[in-house]
C-alpha cells in the first residue's frame, strides 16, 4: 500500500522461534526516528548508527504492539487512523517508553481475557 500511510513506514516481525523463547526472554519494542518499529529478543546496536539512534523499549508481558500499530487495518484495535499511529510513535520515540494508557489497555485486555 504505497502512499496510504504517509512518510513514515511501519515494519513488524516477530523475532522469536517459539512460545517458550518469548516466555524466557524480555522483548523489545524498537523504533526508529521516522516511526519504523519492529520486536526483537534483543537490544538494538549497529556499529554504523549514532548509539540510540534506535531505542529499544522493554515491552510489558501482554503488550501486542501489532494491536496498536498494525498496517493491516483487520489487526488493529486500537482504532486511532493513521496519523494518530503516526504521532503516537514519534512520541514514543521522543519519550524512549510506551504511553502508559496503551500498557492499562492491555492489561485491561489480559486480566479480561483470563477472567473467563
């Protein structure tokens, strides 16, 4: 979908094999300046860009960035339109942390999903 999301591109993958690896490790939320982000085992380092260029933020265990974030309209559940998305990262990138309304979201979510 060229064009349709402004200048700043979402990416997302999932950077772990099984559930078991994501149960033993921290994952990572990191983003780039221009709001590009994907999830990692890891912190983030590359030799050839400035240290925290990119920052990895420690993502809360419940906390689907894909619902939030998600090109794919169908996965989103957030419901902000893209321009929402797009600030919304560029504050996460600015502030180095998750808005603390999208973390009690999701553990909303969580503690309503194993009520049931």
């Amino acid at each position: 979908r060229d064009g349709g999301w402004g200048t700043a591109r979402i990416c997302s993958r999932r950077a772990f094999s099984t559930d078991s690896d994501m149960n033993d490790k921290t994952m990572y939320f990191h983003i780039s300046p221009s709001g590009d982000w994907w999830t990692g085992p890891s912190i983030f380092a590359a030799k050839h860009l400035q240290p925290d260029y990119v920052k990895s933020i420690p993502i809360p265990t419940g906390f689907d960035p894909n619902k939030h974030f998600s090109e794919n309209e169908d996965e989103t559940e957030s419901g902000l339109s893209w321009k929402e998305k797009e600030q919304l990262l560029h504050q996460i990138y600015d502030e180095g942390k998750l808005p603390a309304h999208l973390l009690t979201s999701s553990s909303k979510e969580k503690d309503k999903d194993s009520s049931m």
